[in-house]
C-alpha cells in the first residue's frame, strides 16, 4: 500500500468524524454534553465503544507483537483474566459508590472522605498517569504512521505527532462526552472488523481455513497460556491474575476516563448493564488478538520476513503493520489500517474530554458554577481541552527520544507507579471507616510510595532471590500508600464516614 493511499485513506476517516461530531456538536455544546453527554447515554452504546477506549493501539500491535516471545506467547490472557475480575469488583463496588454520590469527576469522593487535599492530590495522579498513558498509545500509532507515510514525504516526526493531537482536538473540543460516545461505537466497529478480517487474511494467506488456523495457533510454539513453573519470573499465573485485577480497578474504577462514560448512563442498573456486556466482550476479543499474533509469527516464518529493527534493535511492534501493510495486499492493509487508526484515535480523544473534564471540575469547580453554559466558561474550557492537547504532544516527543521497548510493557510499568496512590487512596477511604487523614501530608505519603516501589522493583533480583516483579508492583505501590495513610491517620467525624 503507497504512502498516498494510507495517507488518503486517514483524511476520509478523519472527514467521517468531523461529520459526526458536527451533527453531535451543533444539537448540544454546552458542559452539560461535554462533561456527562446530558445523562442519557445508551448503556449498550457505552459498552461497546469501550472496547476501543480500554484496547487501544497497545493491544492491536503490541499484544500481537509480543506473542513470539518464547517467555510470553499468550501469557497477556492471564492478565486479561485479572481484568475481567477487576471489571466485575467495579460494577459491584465503585459504580455504585460514584452514583450514589452523583458525581461529576470520581475524586469527589476523595474530598468528602479524606479532605481537599487529599481530593487535589487524587485529581492530579489521575492528570499525570492518564496524560503519560494516552500519550504513549498515540506514540504507537503515530511511528506506525511516520514510518509507512510520513517518512516518505520528508515530514517531521513532531509534525506527524502536533497534526494528530490537533486533528483530534478539532473533533471534540464542543461535543465532548456526547461526541465520544458516538465516535468510540464507529471506531469500536472498525477496530472488532479489523482483528476478524485479518484473522481471514492471513489465514487465506497461509491456505488454512478459519477452524485449522487455530488448530493451527493451539498446536503452535506461540500459544501456550498459563505459567505456572516459576514464581520468581514475572510471567508466574498469580502474578498475572493478581496484577490484571489490581490495575484493572486502578486503571479503570480509579480512572475517570472509562468512568465518565459509565456515569453517563441514565441509572447505576444500565452502568452496570454496559460494564458486564463489556467485560465479555473485552475477553473475546482479545483472545482474536493473541491469535493474531501466532498468526503473525507462522506467516512470517513461512515467508521469511524478519521482525523490523529500528537502530539496530528489533521492534515486535512493527511487525504487524510490515505484514500488513507490506505482505497482504491492498484490501488486508486498509482494514489493518483502519483498525489502528480507530483503536488508537478511541482511546485518546475519550482521555482528552476525560482530562479536561477533570481539571475544570477538580481543579476549576466548574461543576459548583451557578450557570455551568456561560460562554466564558465554555471559553475556558476549550483552553484547557487545547492544553492537554500541548501536554501529550510534549509526552510524546520526550518518549520518542529514548524509547526502545515494546510499548505494552512501558504503559503498564507507568501505570504500577502512578496508579498505585490512588489504589491506596480508595482503599483506605473505603475499608477504614472509623479514620480520616491527615489531610495536608497525604501528598507526600503518595510521592514516598512510588519512590520506594522503583528501588524495590530496580533491585528486587538482589533483595527477593533473583524474584521479578511484574505487575503485582501497582499491589505493593497501593499497599505501601494503605499503611502510609493509616500511619498518618486520625478519628474520622460524621462528615467524613462514606
């Protein structure tokens, strides 16, 4: 596929956004749509373009990079069974929590229960970890981009990277939520049609018919999925389990991205509905993905095609898009295509309306405002949606600049250090009910954790007997932040019992 076909092919799936957002936008773009999409979201909606939201370009090209590796193939589905847990536990415990409570931004919780600061501090790991982790997904899909196209035409990679951030700023600045709900349902589409068509294709590719490709995959070097024989490896079956369920609650439940689109369900009985239906959805479709990968890995054996290196070091992330785009023909490519534009572009413009609808409501408190539609306030609105668009894009470039791991791995390696507090966070205020904090140093109870969990991770070969911490390290981040605030705790009042 030319680079003037990928490029041509990514202007009209941008002019379909525009439209949709358009016709969103020009019934209602007031903050009421922006912030909650006016409390009438359809649940089945909901669940479904969550799908796009929660895989991302992390799942369509990583996950399915990472299957050659001898010490992985399909260990990603441990995590994944964690997940769904961690999906279940929010539904029953934290969706019901936020409803009761009618909040706006989740970390409403956190000010009636342990104080403003502790409220200011929750908002702000939420600013940083979700800004750091939406930025490295658009990182992912725009080297795809620079490398097939834009590399071709001489542009930039900054330039590739201030155009996305730009172009998706343009389509959701005015809708918001109300705009997401609507895009996430086309892009999940697109990106669900994606994995079966490729799944096709490359099964066409290989003379295998759908049911003998996955004899196929089964019988395969690249399938194997539950890890038992050492603990002290970081791909150890608890370890994922454990850590699938934690990051899930902390991600997601402690997340007010994916939570802002729960709350925006008429009733906590549709919120949880849409969780449920997403949540199987979810499993399935990454167990395409996984097989995908396997795929991936026959064919190229089969064809001869190496995993890409980029300055001298190999990059499974490529390996996807070089068969792709390279291997397959023109049809197999645009739906690869399409299925990483719309996996990718899903998950960061739904960060974007999350990002500056906690900023105005936690840190604005815009949500307190008498008359929340002035123009003045939309006006301000619009300027914080403009600067988080400047902030990923400063992420992205710093990240490029040292990079050089599978993008899966350095999302959720972040995501155990900033995610961590707030696990610790919602813990204590819902499992200590009799103690309250001491407001004004639970900032520096959420600093001093993540500190000790980088030299407990960077030296845990020497300190545990050659053990590797994996995902379990978002536990002890939550757990060391748990006995922090309980050390700093004090008698609660009525006013702070939740």
């Amino acid at each position: 596929m030319t680079p003037f076909a990928i490029l041509s092919l990514i202007v009209i799936y941008f002019g379909i956004l525009f439209i949709i957002s358009h016709v969103v936008s020009k019934k209602n773009s007031d903050n009421e749509a922006f912030f909650k999409a006016n409390k009438n979201s359809k649940w089945y909606l909901v669940a479904f373009g969550m799908i796009g939201t929660a895989l991302s370009g992390v799942t369509f090209i990583s996950v399915p990079g990472e299957v050659g590796n001898p010490d992985l193939q399909f260990k990603y589905f441990q995590f994944v069974l964690g997940n769904a847990i961690g999906f279940i536990i929010i539904a029953k415990v934290l969706l019901p929590l936020y409803y009761r409570m009618n909040l706006t931004s989740i970390y409403g919780y956190i000010e009636q229960r342990l104080g403003v600061i502790s409220y200011k501090t929750a908002a702000t790991i939420f600013l940083i970890s979700r800004t750091i982790g939406s930025a490295f997904r658009l990182y992912l899909v725009v080297i795809v981009l620079q490398r097939y196209v834009f590399d071709y035409y001489g542009v930039p990679f900054t330039f590739t990277v201030l155009m996305s951030l730009l172009l998706i700023f343009a389509y959701t600045y005015r809708g918001g939520l109300k705009t997401i709900i609507i895009t996430d349902t086309l892009q999940t589409f697109f990106l669900v049609s994606s994995v079966f068509l490729t799944i096709f294709f490359i099964c066409k590719s290989l003379d295998l018919s759908i049911i003998q490709s996955f004899e196929a995959v089964k019988n395969s070097n690249y399938s194997k999925v539950f890890f038992f024989e050492d603990y002290l490896k970081g791909n150890y079956f608890w370890k994922q389990i454990l850590g699938g369920i934690f990051v899930t609650i902390a991600m997601v439940g402690l997340d007010q991205d994916l939570m802002q689109k729960n709350l925006s369900c008429k009733n906590i009985g549709e919120a949880q509905k849409n969780m449920f239906t997403f949540t199987g959805i979810f499993v399935i479709i990454n167990i395409f993905f996984l097989s995908v990968g396997a795929l991936l890995y026959m064919f190229a054996e089969k064809n001869g095609i190496s995993v890409p290196m980029v300055d001298g070091v190999a990059r499974t992330d490529f390996l996807f898009p070089e068969i792709a785009l390279k291997s397959l023909g023109l049809i197999p490519a645009i739906v690869f295509l399409l299925g990483l534009t719309a996996a990718t572009f899903a998950t960061t413009d739904s960060a974007l309306t999350a990002l500056t609808t906690s900023f105005c409501v936690d840190f604005l408190g815009m949500d307190k405002t008498e008359n929340l539609n002035k123009p003045n306030i939309v006006r301000t609105r619009h300027i914080v949606h403009l600067g988080f668009s400047g902030l990923m894009f400063l992420v992205i470039v710093i990240f490029n600049s040292f990079n050089d791991a599978s993008v899966v791995k350095m999302i959720f390696k972040i995501a155990s250090y900033t995610y961590g507090p707030l696990l610790g966070l919602y813990c204590f205020g819902l499992f200590v009910k009799s103690k309250t904090v001491h407001d004004k140093l639970v900032p520096f109870i959420c600093l001093i954790s993540p500190a000790i969990c980088f030299l407990i991770s960077t030296y845990s070969k020497e300190l545990f007997g050659n053990y590797v911490i994996d995902n379990e390290l978002i536990i002890i981040n939550g757990l060391i932040t748990f006995v922090g605030l309980f050390l700093i705790s004090k008698p609660a009042t009525e006013q702070t019992r939740f």
